[in-house]
C-alpha cells in the first residue's frame, strides 16, 4: 500500500518567516524593537480542543462549583473541570465584536469548563502574555475578522491571520502594569459614578416621602401661619376621577397614541410615540386631554405614569385620570413609595399583575387640601428632582467617558506610546524563534 506523503516539516527560519506579518500587511507602525505576528501563528496556542458544550438540562443535574463560561463571561456552573490554568478567552459567536466600548475577552483562572462559544487561547509568554493579550483583544477591530448576517462568528481560521503587536517580554510587563494602574484610578472614578446612579431611586423616594409628610413645605406653612389641619387622607376617587371612555381610534389617525411601553417605569418620564395610524391600531382606545394623568394599570410595581399636556388616545390597559386639585401634585404622589406599594398590593392578578378601576379608586392619598400648597410642592419637586435628573445625567456621561478613555489608553498602549518602551531591549522577534 501506497503511504501518504508526510507533512512538510518547516526548519526553524521557515517557521519565524511565517508567523511574521510581512510589513506590507501590518496595521500601523510599532517601535523598532516590537514585530507583528499572527494570533494562533506566533502570538498564542488555540486550545479549542477543550471545550464541550453542556446544554442547560444536562447542566441544571450536574451543577457544582466550577465555572462554566461563555462568549462574554461565566455563565453558570458544573460538576467538573477541561482546563485549570490562567487562559484568554475570546468570543466565537455572541460576543459585541463591533461595539467600541464593549469587551470580547477575558481572563479566566484555574479550574474551568468552557462550552463552545468562546475559543481558548494561551499566550507563548507565559502570565503576562495572557494579560497583554486580553487587553489587545478587547481594542482589536474585528471588523474585517468575523462574518455572518445575524449573528457575528469568529473563526478559527481568522484568528489565524489576526495581526497580533508583540514587544519585548519585559516591555509586555510595563505595558501590562501601566494598563493596570491607570484602569484602577479609572476603575475608582466609575465605582462614585456608579454609587451616585444607583443610590438616585432612593434619593427620589426620599423627597417624595419628604413631599407628602409635610417636611418639604413646612417652613412655607409657617410663614403663612397654615397647620398640617390642612392635609387630608382621602380616598383615591374623592380626589380624582377616573376618565374611561373608550372610542373608535378609527376616528381619530392622526392623534397621539401613547401605551404603556412609551412611559419609562418609576420616572413618569413620556418616551417616543407615534400617531394612531402609525401604531395600526384597531381596537378601542380610551380618549385623553391636556392636563389629565395616564397610569397603567398593567403591572402596577412598575409605576408608568406620566401627565400629558396634549390631547391624544392611549391603550386600554390605561386608566386617564382628572385631578380635582392640581394635576402634577398627584402625579408626583403616584410616582412616591407609598402610592407604590398600595398599588403594588391591590392588584386582582397574579400570572399579569393588574389594578381594577373599583382597587384604585380605594387607595388612600395623603395630599394639602390647599391649592397653594399643592403649588408649592410642585415648585420644590421641580427644583429638586431637575437637580437630581442632573446628578445621574451627569454620573452616566462619566461612566461612558470612563469607558472611552480605557479603549484611548489601549489604542496608545499597543501602538507604544505609552512611555514604557525600552529602545535598547533586544528585539521581540527573538521571542518567536
């Protein structure tokens, strides 16, 4: 029998030339004493071999303490473990390739089981090498590296001709140590950004409940020689009706049509919407007016409630509502805790949580029976939650610049223009010899 012929075997120098990018294909300049490899050629090993996909039945039987990762990150946890070191793992399918800001790798260590959706890599230089890495994955354009029409895929063979920067082996560390540093100051900076965004719900409720216990108007009480005798605990219908009237949204396509997904929960904030024939409604909609309240009355734990100062329709799973008194003063009640939780508790469904027009008009509301006052608290929530709006408005943009500035240090770091590179240290092409 005939043998098959043998695989070419490549001598040293032949292997070095091929996990070389020839300069005609490198992405941008480097210092002299860097090269550019390929990913899976010169820069790491593909370790592919150990993944095994779990489905989650089969997972949910055999569930323990070790962690079972995916595309971006952990994803559950199994009984046993394919690899126990420090590795990179990088997307194959699911991962944000395209999005800037996002990553697409990351560190894993010890004992590990990874499913199919992100491949394994071990970097040729040891610790810092993964390090180096998994921050270069996470600034690389994969743009001209993944394909597919729904869902982006990396493959085996583009990471085969990814362009990979290598420095010196002790530049790789400074690079390493210098990324890390910064990222901790940053790190530090989006820890505040995040307290502020997270603690701005309980501030709200806060003011609110400060709101309608008094404390918010009490030095305007005093200097109008006016009592907390004024406030009254009413009923929800005695200081409000509930306005449903359904019509024919046939008869009305140009108008507003607002439904509980244009409101955003717990803000009374008032999303895009769109005209009754944009939506293509049909079925009966309930007529509202300016200066009328919408509440939905779909899942009341949500709070979608919004005062609208145009006329329009809105869905049947709406309540419009008239104040007797002013408009916005009960609105902001709606929005407080303790008009949340009674709603929250009222509701006639479990499988669809849902407040009854007879549940809602029973719920108490606490409220200044003078218009003046009602005015006044008005004012003072105006001021205040505008200030606080700004607070996390602010918070959010520091958090999205965060994130720019750690992708602008990585394009600097892997391009060297971070102050780390040593001219006279040999050249990182005697790393893949």
């Amino acid at each position: 029998m005939a043998r098959g012929k043998k695989k070419e075997t490549l001598i040293p120098e032949e292997r070095l030339q091929a996990a070389l990018v020839p300069e005609s294909e490198q992405p941008y300049k480097v210092p002299a004493n860097w090269c550019w490899t390929y990913l899976t050629k010169g820069a790491a090993e593909c370790l592919d071999s150990f993944r095994k996909p779990i489905n989650a039945s089969e997972r949910a039987n055999r569930e323990g303490d070790i962690p079972y990762y995916g595309a971006t990150g952990q994803v559950g946890w199994i009984d046993d473990f394919l690899t126990n070191e420090q590795l990179v793992l990088v997307g194959e399918d699911g991962a944000p390739f395209l999005d800037l800001i996002k990553d697409k790798a990351y560190i894993i260590e010890g004992k590990a089981w990874v499913n199919n959706h992100a491949h394994i890599l071990r970097s040729r230089f040891g610790t810092v090498g993964n390090l180096f890495l998994m921050h270069y994955l996470n600034i690389f354009n994969y743009h001209d590296f993944v394909n597919g029409t729904t869902r982006l895929k990396l493959t085996q063979g583009s990471m085969d001709i990814m362009p990979v920067p290598v420095p010196p082996l002790s530049e790789q560390q400074r690079i390493v140590d210098r990324i890390e540093s910064m990222f901790a100051k940053l790190d530090e900076a989006k820890q505040k950004a995040q307290d502020a965004l997270y603690s701005f719900e309980t501030r709200k409720a806060a003011i609110l409940h400060k709101a309608f216990t008094g404390e918010l108007t009490a030095q305007w009480r005093k200097e109008h020689g006016i009592g907390m005798e004024s406030w009254k605990k009413s009923r929800f219908d005695e200081v409000a009706t509930i306005k449903s009237n359904l019509v024919n949204p046939l008869d009305f396509p140009d108008l507003p049509h607002i439904a509980p997904d244009n409101i955003e929960k717990k803000t009374g904030v008032l999303l895009e919407y769109h005209t009754v024939s944009e939506d293509g409604v049909t079925s009966g909609k309930h007529r509202f007016y300016p200066g009328q309240i919408l509440y939905s009355k779909i899942r009341p734990y949500l709070s979608k409630v919004v005062v609208v100062d145009f006329d329009g329709l809105c869905s049947a799973d709406m309540y419009p509502i008239k104040a007797e008194g002013n408009a916005k003063c009960l609105w902001y009640y709606m929005l407080s805790e303790e008009f949340l939780e009674q709603a929250s508790s009222a509701g006639s469904r479990s499988v669809l949580p849902k407040i009854n027009q007879k549940e809602l008009s029973a719920l108490t509301v606490v409220l200044p029976t003078l218009k003046d006052e009602q005015e006044e608290i008005v004012r003072i929530l105006d001021d205040l939650l505008a200030k606080e709006q700004q607070a996390k408005e602010s918070a959010e943009g520091v958090l999205e610049q965060i994130d720019l500035i750690k992708k602008a240090i990585l394009a600097r770091a892997f391009r060297g223009d971070l102050g780390t590179n040593d001219p006279n240290e040999e050249s990182a092409v005697s790393l893949l010899r």
